[in-house]
C-alpha cells in the first residue's frame, strides 16, 4: 500500500509536464493521493497563470492504468529479474552483432537527469550513437536552423521579448491553443503597447482569429514570404549593415538564392497564395518596427524543409540586427516540456551531451569526462531511419522510455510490424496500456510520473527550473534515471553510474558543460556546479548560460559573439520551397496535423480529466465548408480519410478557418481511447535532409462520407468494450467513462449488448423498434450504474444533459428519470467553452440572453471564462458574434 505524507505543510514549488512554455505550479497534496494544484505567481515564465492543461492537473495523477510493478515477458517480475534480463539481454546483443545493434527511444517527457543517464551509458559505454528522441518530431529543424546560423543551438531572446516587442509574428503557431500563457502574455501586450500581432498559418487556428493581420499562407511556402522579405529589406535600404559587417556572413549568398525564389513583391504573393496587399502591408510593418519578434512552431519545424524555414526567418533577423535585444529576435516555441533539456544532454542522434557534436576533439573531450570504455565516434540514426533500421534488421535492441511511437511516429503501422522483429524490446513508461506498451515488449520498466520524480527541465527561453516531488513512488516505480543506472550497473559500468540522487547527476551534468568551456560553447552550468542536496532542492528557476563566477544569460548575439569558428553568424541560403509529395486525383487534399486546446500527446495523462475530456470529445477531421457541402459531407457526419499508407474514420467539423483543399487532423487519439482515431499510419516519412524531422503538415489525403445507420452513447462507471465493427471514442467524464459511438445494424442488435455492458445490472428499458430507438439504465443494488442509448444517426442522441446522471448517480432513483437521459434539478453545461473554470456552452448563452453579458470580457467578469489563460477568448468571440446574429 502506497503511504501518503500526512504532514501537508506548505505546497511543494515544481513544473508543468506539458508544452515548453515551463509554468511554475504550486502542488498541496490532500494526503489521500490527490493534490490541489495552482500556478506559481513567483515563477517568471507565467506568474501565476496555467493553462487549461496545467489547471486540471489535479485530476491526473491517480493510480487508475498505471505500470506499477516490473514485468518480464508478460509476468510480473522482481526488480533484480527485469534489471537482470535487461543487461544480459543488452550485452548480448552487443556481444554477437556489436553496438550498432542496439538504439534508445527517448521523450521530452524525460527529466534532464533522466536523459543524461540514458546517454551516457548508450553513447560512452554501450558505444552506440542510435539514441534519438521523440523531440526530433517537433523542433529538430529549430536545433539545425539554430546550428547552421548560430554556430550553436541557442534560442537568442527570452519570454520577456513578448512583453516589449511592437511587432509579434507567428509563423506555423496555433499559440493560442499549443502556448496559451505565453500568447496570453502576447494579447496583454496589444492591450498595454499596442503591440502588432500578425500569423502565418495555412489554417485560421484560434491564434489566427486573434490577429491584427492573418496570412494564410500556402503550405510549404513559408520560405518564399521571408525570401521576398529579404529582397523587399534590401531595396528599402532597411538594413543594419553595421551589424551584418561585423558580426555576420554569407549575406550575398543568401540575398541570391532569395531573389532566385522571390524576387518581388507580386512574385511573393504568387508562391504564397496571399493578396498582394497582404503580403505589402507585412512587408511595411516589419520594415518599419524595430522591435520585431518572430515566434515559430511545429508548423515550420514538421516540414521536409523546416531548417531552411527557420533559415529564412533567422536572416531577416539578422540582416536588420533584430536579435538579442529587449522586443527583437527570431524565438523557437518548444513543444515538449523538456525537450531543450534533452537537447542540452545529447538526446539527439547527431548531437554529443553538453551541446557538442561529433567532432573528433568534442568526442575525445566527452570520451575523457566521462572516462567512457567505448564511445560513440560517429553521428546516429534519426527517429524515421532508425526504425527503418529495425525494420530492415540493423537495430535489434531497442529501450523506449516514456514515448509512444506507435501513435507519434509517421507510418506507424509499418513501425509497429518493425518492432515485432526486434530480437529485444524493452519499455519504460509509466502506464500499462499505451499502444506501444499493449504491443508486447519483453520487458517493462515502471517508471515515475509527474508528481512522484525529481529533476530539471528547461524550457523555451532556456530556464532550467526543478520538478519536484510531492507524492510518494506508487507500487514498484522508480525514476528512470535509477532504472537505466541499475541496468549499467548490472552490465559491469557500476563504476561510472554510481547515482543515489537526481542532484548527483546535475552535478555531473553542469560539470561538463563547463569542462574545457572557457566561452568557446553556449551551454555552460559552471555556477551551478558546487550545488550540494540542499542547494539543488532549493534550485530557483535560471537561464543559462551561467559560467562560473557570472551571471545569467537573458538575451544573446546582441553584440555577435556567435559559436561559429570565427564568431560570426551565417545567413544560409535556402533551397527553393516545395513540398516533399504531390496532389493527385486520388489524393487531392492536403492532410495537416496538429494538437487540439486540452489535450496532450496520446492523452495519458490528459485524458484522465473529465474538464479536459469534455472540450473535444471525439477524434475529428475539419473540412472547410465548401469542400464539405462538394462531398455531400454535414457537421457530425462520419468520414473516412485515407492515404497512401493508411485510413482512419472521424467525426466531422466544419470550420472557415479551414483552407480548401486541406484537412486538419488532431494527433491525440490512440487505440486505448478509440476505434480508429490513430493519425500516425497515415502520415508519411519524408524528412527534412538536414534535420531529419518528417513532414506531418502536408500528406496527400482523401476525404469521404462514412456513413454509418446508428449513433448513441454508453456512459459507465469504467470503459467498456463494444463490439468489433463498431466506430467509438471515449473520454473521461465525472463519475466515470463516456462512450461515443456509431455502428451498423438495427438498435434491437444493439440492445443485445446491454447485458455484456452491464454484468449482472438489473435492466430498465426502453423500445421504439419502428423509429430504431433504445435506451436502457442500468441499476444494481438499487443504485444507478449507467445508461446506453442508441438511435439513428440523423437525430443522434445527445449526452449533454444525460452525463449529468453519472456525475449524480444517487440522486437517480427513478428509473424513467434514467431513461430519460434527463435528472431532475441539472441543468446540462453544453459542450465545454472554458476548461479552466469549467464554464459551458450552455452558461454562456444564458449570460449573454441576460442583457448583461455582451462582450467576451463581460462574460469573463459574470462567468470568469477566459480570465485565466485565455486559450477560450477567440471561442468566446465566435459565441457572442453567432448568439448577437440570432
């Protein structure tokens, strides 16, 4: 049994596990398991503001789908026999193909002491270069664009750039949804300066909705608008030639090949799609601010040509010396909450611990740190060839650790037959049902989750803060830093993983990025070097670089001193934009993905949340409305999507803001949480030759009707099965689970479940066989357990009002009241607007019916939506504009 503290004391200071923004989140434990969870207002990246993600965290941390105990081909196993077959099962793999057969999967959900283990022993002892991360999937190009440029992977500025910048462009950024406290900080900037907002994004995204000056650019062609902003800079004269002479090269080069792909305004507009007004008045407005940052996203980044997008953007910075000072750079938004700490330890396959490459003097240099037996002397496989490399049977060990490839990856049917080849799979992770879990590793690792490990993350502007413990280690989980120790330990390393605290190795870890520093590298802890426990525990958020004997970085390259090998920056030039495939007639479309307001990745942890569960209930694919009504395709509708390498069926969304001729899929879905919502099998896995990162944002894709004769919903205490054949998704809600869900078939057949939905439920029913009508409620003991109800799809059951009944199972002892999906003294929230307060549809409507509540802001002050991170405020918007039109 897990022992709770029952000293709650003051809340414990730690780290949002979400996007990369890094928020400060104040944790008080409840001492039965649960936590009360607040924003951090001392902490500088959101004083106090979270997120709807960050908000409910609270409702995330329970036991229910956890791994909590070693299991070793499919029994549960002691600590000593998993450890045990993991470094003889490693060592002999090593022993009869060498160690470029064995490869490591990581995650930007590792702690930056996690990842330093995991590299160390792959790269310095096992001596294999085949470690990536799943954070090659959304900032790779960044990190290349940042080293072809830089001389380094450096974001220049800081959050504060947001606050003092005139001009905020977002190119390939959904901010609002994917970055909402840091687009927060953008919107009340407007409001205090007057600050420009303008996006860049093929889909009118939320963000876009905000925008003083949206451009939906084609997709692909972000290259060619800053290209032709490059020329435009040139002949207005707006140029900072004291900043390009001193502190830059390459320029000529690059002004070539831009004027070769844009070389006028009316030629921008052509390759972009956009009006030649538009694609003016962006040119004038960065010509004429000088404080102008530009912030890009995984729109740029998941592209088969991303470094050269984040190339594009970094020249016109540095052409106009708008970079490293207060309001002025070009600023990377990180996906993953640690994905810069991995970075910072060498989690990607062509990138050495402490920010070195594979030089021969920075291998020699790691070599001798590290006292290393056998170590990695060349670059190793990138996310897409190294499981290639699997499937082809190069690769026949493989440690995953907190990732999901068999969601994340593209094509990830073709990586799912790829591991069952594999001689060796071993998983760490900390829940017992993801798809990649579910596949049959033949060892799993119990890992900690957020709330229970200690460590470092760091975050978009380069601020390393502490995630701290406040719940106990449940059933047998440890700290991947520990498992991957034990197992070096095992394989004779013991010597040079002898780690008993997280503490230890970021000590060691800020002790290499110093070693042999002296400026010559950008990353460099020495101040932090000398931390003992208690320092470490008490460790305030930093921005590095912090040598030794200095202080904190907040911006760089304002006066040069870039990590080339002569100190200047390079503008490259790029090649000439254009999509890594075609349209065709079969595939017409163009497939995009991306994230959705309240969820996170494949929803393990998210999905937990009956707030977050309510927003977006059900996978989806949005269709601009003139493609829709051209397919014969209506809200709601069911509709299968397909590519050249897979098909998936979703729920259909019409939406403006969509482009036509393009989808927008969501990527959350997995098979634990549906039927067939898994986007992965369909993208492709063209990547970018620099980078290595596959374009997810640009698959050929077709759309068509799916029709299906039934729809209704299962609400139940916990999931349930339905049958094979079946279209379903499920969510969290209170009092239990929700299931949607469409099938063939006549409602008698679906009343045939019932039984197997409810084992042992004493029944009520209700039967209009001539209309295809039935619901039943289900009772045992007297007390209520659940419903299903069924009908045709074209009037389709709603769930609003009858999730109501779970939520407040006793008061519902009438068994017609059940039946009627209706309790009495509830009144339904419709479909959620406001995740952080828990404001619906419903409420909203009725604020605005009042007279009282005209205005976004007005229902703020009635209703409190959209008062806390903002991420609801363009839907806010829309409601009052359609509720003003009715």
């Amino acid at each position: 049994m897990t022992a709770y503290p029952t000293d709650l004391g003051a809340p414990v200071r730690t780290t949002c596990p979400y996007c990369g923004v890094g928020c400060g989140v104040l944790a008080r434990p409840d001492g039965t398991g649960g936590v009360s969870i607040q924003g951090d207002p001392d902490h500088p990246a959101n004083f106090g503001r979270l997120c709807s993600k960050g908000s409910a965290l609270g409702e995330t941390v329970g036991l229910d789908g956890r791994l909590l105990h070693p299991v070793l081909q499919g029994r549960r196993a002691s600590w000593d026999e998993a450890l045990g077959a993991a470094a003889s099962g490693l060592q002999d793999v090593l022993d009869r193909h060498g160690p470029d057969a064995v490869a490591f999967y990581l995650s930007g959900q590792l702690l930056t002491e996690d990842y330093y283990v995991a590299n160390k022993l792959i790269k310095g002892f096992i001596g294999s270069p085949h470690v990536d991360t799943n954070s090659r999937l959304c900032m790779s190009s960044s990190v290349a664009g940042h080293k072809r440029a830089f001389g380094s992977d450096t974001v220049p500025g800081c959050y504060e750039d947001l606050d003092e910048a005139d001009l905020l462009i977002l190119v390939g950024s959904n901010a609002a949804w994917c970055h909402p406290i840091l687009f927060r900080r953008m919107l009340d900037n407007r409001t205090r300066r007057g600050a420009k907002i303008i996006v860049v994004d093929p889909r009118r995204s939320a963000t876009g909705d905000e925008a003083d000056l949206f451009l939906p650019v084609t997709p692909g062609m972000d290259t060619a608008l800053f290209c032709g902003l490059l020329v435009h800079l040139v002949e207005t004269d707006a140029l900072d030639r004291a900043y390009l002479d001193a502190h830059t090269s390459d320029f000529e080069a690059a002004l070539s090949r831009s004027r070769a792909i844009a070389p006028d305004l009316a030629t921008t507009a052509r390759l972009t799609g956009l009006p030649k007004s538009d694609v003016a008045s962006f040119f004038t407005l960065f010509r004429n601010t000088g404080r102008v940052v530009t912030c890009y996203s995984q729109g740029v980044n998941q592209s088969a040509q991303g470094t050269d997008k984040v190339g594009a953007i970094i020249n016109c910075h540095l052409a106009t010396g708008r970079i490293g000072r207060p309001g002025m750079g070009p600023f990377s938004l990180t996906g993953q909450p640690n994905a810069m700490g991995g970075r910072e330890v060498g989690g990607l396959a062509n990138m050495l611990a402490a920010h070195m490459g594979f030089a021969p003097p920075d291998i020699d240099r790691v070599r001798r740190f590290w006292d290393a037996s056998r170590m990695a002397e060349t670059e190793g496989l990138k996310a897409v060839a190294l499981f290639d490399a699997i499937d082809t049977g190069r690769i026949k060990a493989l440690w995953v650790m907190a990732t999901n490839p068999l969601v994340s990856m593209p094509d990830a049917d073709r990586v799912a037959r790829a591991l069952a080849k594999l001689e060796l799979l071993i998983v760490s992770d900390n829940v017992a049902s993801s798809d990649t879990v579910a596949r049959g590793a033949d060892i799993l690792f119990p890992a900690a989750a957020w709330g229970e490990k200690d460590g470092t993350v760091t975050n978009s502007e380069r601020r390393i803060s502490r995630q701290r413990a406040f719940l106990p280690l449940p059933g047998e989980a440890r700290p991947d830093w520990w498992i991957v120790s034990e197992v070096a330990r095992e394989m004779g390393f013991a010597a040079a993983f002898p780690y008993r605290s997280a503490a230890e190795i970021f000590r060691e870890h800020a002790a290499l990025t110093a070693f042999e520093n002296e400026g010559a590298r950008d990353l460099d802890l020495g101040a932090l070097v000398a931390l003992d426990q208690d320092g470490y525990d008490a460790l305030a958020p930093v921005q590095w670089p912090v040598p030794a004997g200095g202080a904190e970085a907040r911006r760089l390259f304002a006066e040069g001193g870039f990590f080339t090998l002569d100190g200047r920056a390079r503008l490259v030039p790029p090649e000439p934009p254009k999509l890594a495939a075609s349209l065709c007639d079969t595939y017409p479309f163009w497939l995009n993905t991306g994230r959705v307001r309240d969820h996170w990745h494949t929803m393990t942890r998210t999905g937990k949340s009956p707030r977050l569960g309510s927003h977006r209930p059900v996978p989806f694919v949005e269709v601009n409305p003139a493609d829709a009504a051209r397919l014969g395709l209506s809200a709601g509708d069911l509709a299968r999507v397909s590519t050249t390498s897979g098909s998936t069926v979703l729920e259909v969304e019409i939406h403006s803001g969509q482009a036509p001729g393009s989808l927008f899929v969501p990527i959350h879905w997995s098979r634990d949480t549906s039927s067939d919502g898994r986007i992965g099998p369909l993208v492709h896995g063209f990547v970018d030759p620099h980078s290595g990162q596959p374009e997810t944002k640009a698959t050929p894709a077709a759309i068509a009707p799916e029709p299906m004769r039934l729809r209704g919903f299962v609400l139940s205490r916990g999931p349930v099965r339905l049958a094979e054949g079946t279209w379903w998704a499920r969510a969290a809600i209170a009092g239990g689970t929700g299931t949607l869900f469409a099938a063939h078939g006549t409602a008698r057949e679906i009343a045939e479940w019932a039984p197997d939905l409810f084992p042992g439920a004493d029944l009520a029913e209700y039967v209009d066989a001539r209309a295809d009508v039935y619901r039943c409620a289900a009772f045992s003991e007297g007390r209520f357990k659940g419903v299903l109800f069924v009908g045709p799809a074209d009037g389709r059951p709603q769930w609003e009002a009858a999730k109501l009944l779970l939520a407040r199972p006793d008061e519902v002892e009438d068994r017609r009241v059940a039946l009627s999906g209706k309790p009495p003294g509830g009144q339904p929230t419709g479909p959620l607007v406001c995740a952080c307060f828990g404001v619906g549809l419903s409420a909203i409507r009725e604020a605005i019916a009042s007279g009282g509540a005209t205005t976004p802001e007005a229902i703020g002050v009635a209703l409190r939506a959209g008062t806390n991170c903002g991420s609801c405020l363009p839907e806010l918007r829309r409601i009052v504009v359609q509720e003003a039109v009715a």
